[in-house]
C-alpha cells in the first residue's frame, strides 16, 4: 500500500539539489553568515515579487507580526482586533507588545474576518487590524480597509499562509500598511529552517525595522531603543532566492491539486473550501469539513494517509488566553470550524493517482 505523506519537502529538494548545494558552499566560503549579501539580495527580489518597495527579512513570521506592531507603536492599553481561527504566533504577536487582541469571527465560505463584525469591534482604543489570509485564501482587503481608513487604524496583513495570493487582481501584502511573511519549511515558499519577512511601501517602518531586527543599533554598540536579534541567516536567504524562481510554478501546481479534489469530491457530503471569483487562493491548506473529522482522520491514517488539522482549538478558548473572558459560543463560526476542519495531503509534486485514492477512501468512508 503506497503510503501519500501530507506534505512532501523531499520530491521539492530532488528538483533543486544542485543550486542550493552550491549556495551553500558559497556562503560557507564566504564566512557571510548572518544578514550578509544573500539576505539582502533576497529581499530585494521578494519586494519585487509582492510588488512593494521594501522587504526586511527576519528569523520567523512571528517575529515579523511583532517587529509591525512595534513599528506601528502599539502598547500597553491599545487593542489589536483580529480573528481567533489562525496559528496563535498572530496573537502572541499583540500580547508581546502589551496589547489585548479582540477577535472576530469569520466568514463561513471565505473562513477569513467577516468584515460585518469588524466595525462593532473597534473602539477608540483600537490601534491596528491584523486580518489573516487563512489557509491561502486572501482576506475581502477592500472592505477592511475602507472601514480602516474611516477609523484612522492601520492594517497588518498576516500573509504567513499566502505567498504569491492574489485579492482583485493585486499581490496580498499590496493593500495594508505592513504584510508578514513566515518561510516555515512547510510554507508555499519555506526556508530550510526558520524564516519570516516584513513588507511594506513606508520607508520610514522598513529603516525601524531593519534597526530593531539588530538590537535597534543606530550605528554599531549604540542602541537607541529596546531592539532584538531577530536576524535571518544567509543560507535561508540564499534557498529562499532559489525557491522564490519557483514560487509560481508551484502555487499553479497546488491550484491544479484543489480543483481536482474539489471535482472527486464534488458529490460528497463533506463540506469543501470555497474557490472564490474574486482571488486567486495559493492553497496552503486545502481544508474539507466533516463533523466526523476524527473518525476521518484515523481511518485515512490507518490506509497510510496523512492528513493535519488546521487549527483544533481556537484562539479565544486556549488556556493562555483565558484571563479575557471568552467563552464556548461567543464565535460560533470559528469554532465550529475548529471542530470540523481536516487538511488533506496537498503539494505541488503530488500526483493525480494519490490524490484520487485520498478521495476513494473519503467517499468510501461515508458508506460505512
């Protein structure tokens, strides 16, 4: 029985061996280790592809949310509204800085912010909106950042799923005044180890950025504020430039694998993410629902298929963040979709064979 990983960053190497060998030994000869010619050449390259002005790249996207918030002087008192159905990094990143994140629930097809519960939530303490591009799927940017602007708030897009998306035809990153990027391996586009950017048109926030990431040096051993060492290596950078010429490909290649689940899987009972007219998802994650999602996940496991949950407990209900009072109900669409959510194996070297047995073993499961 041929075992169909979740995700398989083996066959992505194969293809690449070569080039990133050889970036290798050129940095190690080099002895440029640490934010050298490789990251910033990185930077300048991933500027270009998001369409921006600047790209300051850091050791992780949790970094890159907290370093926004930073250089938007958000603080203690200040609230951040975002959603509760994201990796939690998206709300570590407002209690580093002091803040209390509010959550929103989201939309049901989209499973990003519903931008009809986003204006009841701002109040005069708000000082930042952070939506996330959940699972590839670019957030309604037009709609948040209308009510933005009426409100005077700025906007950090949390892009950490969603490089090369497309909302209305524009690059996500393009609409907020700072966009965060993770290279986790497993990103559409991932380093070999941790990654994260920031990018931005403000010149003004990448120079802030660029001195916080160094321990917020304004010339060498002087420090002008609290800074952190939140510097990228320059072998990630060097494999990221090389993933980067591939980035394309592979996102055409993940929405090839979502629409043909979204055929096999067309007649079933599970509920299926949403292909929307007005964006191009890069499909991270492609993320059915099932309220037997357990039973689901153990049965395609015990046929060698992996599949993941995207994400089972939400925000608003972890133990860390229990000291503000939400309760079981208070986001019902969150929730539920926590309760039901099921990632199947997706990546850009997956075949139409396994991808056609995942779907078997779906469609048999809703007979037994």
């Amino acid at each position: 029985m041929e075992r169909v990983p979740y995700l398989d960053l083996q066959a992505q190497y194969n293809g690449i061996r070569t080039e990133v060998l050889a970036a290798l030994e050129e940095i190690c000869e080099s002895g440029k280790f640490a934010q050298g010619p490789a990251t910033s050449g990185f930077e300048v390259k991933f500027a270009a592809y998001c369409g921006v002005d600047h790209c300051v790249s850091l050791h992780s996207g949790t970094s890159a949310l907290h370093l926004a918030l930073r250089c938007l002087d958000v603080g203690p008192g200040d609230e951040v509204v975002t959603v509760s159905m994201t990796f939690i990094a998206t709300a570590w990143a407002i209690s580093y800085v002091g803040a209390t994140p509010v959550f929103v629930d989201i939309d049901p097809v989209r499973r990003t912010l519903n931008v009809d519960n986003l204006e009841a939530a701002i109040t005069s303490r708000t000082k930042a909106i952070i939506p996330v591009h959940l699972y590839g799927m670019p957030a309604e940017m037009d709609r948040i950042m209308a009510i933005a602007e009426r409100h005077g708030v700025p906007v950090v897009e949390d892009a950490a799923q969603a490089h090369g998306a497309r909302y209305r035809g524009r690059r996500v990153g393009q609409f907020g005044q700072i966009a965060c990027f993770s290279f986790y391996p497993s990103k559409n586009l991932g380093a070999y180890g941790e990654g994260g950017a920031l990018i931005t048109n403000d010149a003004s926030i990448a120079r802030r950025a660029r001195s916080l990431r160094d321990h917020a040096q304004s010339q060498k051993y002087l420090h002008d504020e609290i800074g952190y060492n939140y510097r990228m290596d320059s072998f990630q950078g060097a494999v990221l430039s090389i993933k980067l010429k591939h980035l394309d490909e592979w996102n055409t290649a993940r929405i090839d694998c979502a629409r043909q689940y979204t055929e096999l899987l067309k007649e079933s009972s599970y509920t299926l993410p949403a292909h929307m007219s007005d964006s191009e998802c890069v499909w991270h994650c492609y993320v059915i629902e099932t309220p037997e999602r357990d039973r689901v996940r153990s049965a395609l496991q015990d046929v060698g298929i992996q599949s993941a949950v995207h994400y089972p407990v939400p925000i608003h209900l972890q133990k860390a963040y229990a000291d503000l009072d939400y309760r079981s109900g208070d986001l019902p669409v969150t929730e539920a979709l926590c309760e039901h959510c099921l990632s199947l194996p997706i990546y850009p070297e997956l075949s139409k064979e396994k991808m056609s047995r995942v779907a078997s073993v779906l469609l048999d499961l809703e007979n037994r």
